[in-house]
C-alpha cells in the first residue's frame, strides 16, 4: 500500500516551495524592473531556477513513495535521490553563475537607483523563504526526504543571496555600490559549494555506494548479540536508493532444526530492518566450523 501520509506531507512541502518561490519572483523582479536593480533581478532570476526545481521535485519526487511493481521491483525510492541530485546540480550552476554576474559587477560596475521599496522587497523575500524553509524542514523531520532537503538548503540559499542583495541596495545608498557584487561573490561561492554536496551524497545514494565503518560496525554487532550466532562473513552493506541494503552470511550450529534455523533467520532480518537506514536484508545461514567462505575478502 502506497505510504499516502508520506506523500501528502511531501506534496505540500513541494507546494509550499512552488508558491514560495513564484511569490518571491512576483515581488523582487517588480522593484528590479521599477528601479534598474541588477541584485534584485539576479535574485528574482536565482528563483526562476528555484521554482523549476520545486516543479521537478513535486511532480517526480513524489514516485519514490510507490510501492514495487513489476517493472520496478526493488521499489521507486532512488527516484528521490535522483530529483534532489537534479535541484543540487541547479543550485551548482546558479552559484556559478552568480559568481560571474559578481565578477561583471566588479569589473564593469553596476548601475541602480535607490528606493526604500528594494529594502521592502528584499525583506519580503527573506521572510518568505524563511517561513518556507521551516516548513520544509517540519515537514522533512518526519520523512527524512533528500529532495525535500535539498529544497530547504535552497531556501537557505536564498536567503544568503538575498541578504547579499541587502548589502547591495545598501551600499548604492551609501555612495559605494560596489559593495553589491563583491557581497554576491562570496554568496556565490557558498552557493557552489552546497550545491556540489548535495550532489556528491545523491550520487552516492544512485550508485550504490557504502556506508561508512561506524553502520557497518552497528550491523555486525546487531547479528553477533543473537545468542545463536557463531560467526559473520561476507557482509556486504550498500545504498539501495536512501536506504542501506545488507547481505551477509552467518554461522550457527549445523547440526540444528530446520524449523529453528528458520526462526534464527527471521529474528535477525527483523533486528537488522529496525536499525536506523536499513530498508531490507539478507541473511544467509551456513553451518559453524566448514570454513568455506571465511577467506573470502569482506566487503
């Protein structure tokens, strides 16, 4: 059965990222275009991105909480992955393009006129972005969405590069309008940076890749606390989408009741499904003493 509770909290996240940021393009790109502001417009530009993002994220990412069918049988959950990779690679070439539109500032200057409304929109679109980031991150808390929370990072985002647009508006009341763009490029670099985090973990969760020692050491210490386990071999632990998948070999008393080692089996998938990540494991039961896999490099 579909996880519908799941898919609504995730839908009106995705919703709430959509109005926000449409909001926020409304707001900013009417005081840019009444008052030639170029930080205003970059930011109002940075949304349009934003909201495309958000788009992507409500319309796709909700698959991810199908359940497995015939043409997807492990299940739709490195869907997820895959849309926050998309929003994390168009947080990346926002920042890159923010830094050059800064280096144009700096190198050519910048042209605004000051009005209190640019104050007023930027404020508006601070407070907007908070208030969507929170909900975001409410919402998240619970579902532990990796697009969703690649879309709060973006909020946060947002709200770095609109306070630079402060600065921006700022200096050009002061007589120092430089101060603009030598503000978006150090928000642009931060921009970049978060954007190729959150594609460096995603990439992890879509290829497959390990956890580190500290959840493997856990599993092991999970399936050797089974009174009836002698010994683990050949435990292999790898991201099936968001969630960790486990195959690994474990020894008990050969000479034991077939319907026993059916039970041993079970308590320990049951114990290894309720750690904190695991999504499904294998446990395969070989008798104690043989030998036979233990030279086998772990992995």
């Amino acid at each position: 059965m579909v996880d519908e509770a799941g898919r609504g909290g995730f839908t009106r996240a995705s919703w709430a990222n959509v109005l926000g940021n449409a909001v926020k393009i409304v707001v900013e790109g009417a005081a840019g275009l009444a008052f030639g502001s170029v930080a205003l417009l970059a930011d109002a530009a940075h949304s349009i991105a934003d909201l495309v993002a958000s788009i992507v994220v409500l319309v796709w990412g909700r698959s991810s909480f199908d359940e497995p069918d015939d043409t997807h049988p492990h299940g739709h959950d490195r869907i997820e992955p895959l849309t926050a990779l998309f929003v994390g690679s168009v947080i990346a070439l926002l920042g890159l393009n923010l830094l050059y539109e800064s280096a144009r500032g700096i190198a050519y200057g910048v042209d605004v006129v000051f009005s209190p409304l640019l104050l007023g929109a930027l404020a508006f679109a601070i407070v907007d972005m908070y208030l969507v980031y929170r909900y975001t991150e409410l919402i998240n808390a619970d579902l532990g969405s990796t697009a969703l929370e690649a879309l709060a990072t973006d909020c946060l985002n947002d709200i770095y590069t609109s306070f630079a647009a402060v600065v921006g508006v700022i200096g050009v009341l002061l007589g120092q309008p430089m101060l603009d763009p030598i503000a978006g490029g150090f928000v642009s670099l931060l921009v970049i940076y978060q954007g190729v985090e959150i594609g460096r973990e995603n990439v992890d969760y879509l290829i497959g890749a390990s956890p580190g020692s500290a959840k493997r050491a856990r599993i092991k210490d999970v399936l050797r606390d089974h009174p009836e386990v002698e010994g683990v071999h050949d435990l292999t632990v790898f991201y099936d989408g968001t969630v960790l998948e486990v195959e690994v070999h474990v020894e008990v008393d050969g000479d034991m009741p077939f319907r026993q080692a059916h039970d041993i089996e079970s308590e320990l998938v049951d114990s290894l499904r309720g750690l904190e990540d695991v999504g499904d494991a294998h446990v395969h039961l070989d008798p104690s003493g043989i030998g036979e896999w233990k030279d086998q490099r772990e992995r």
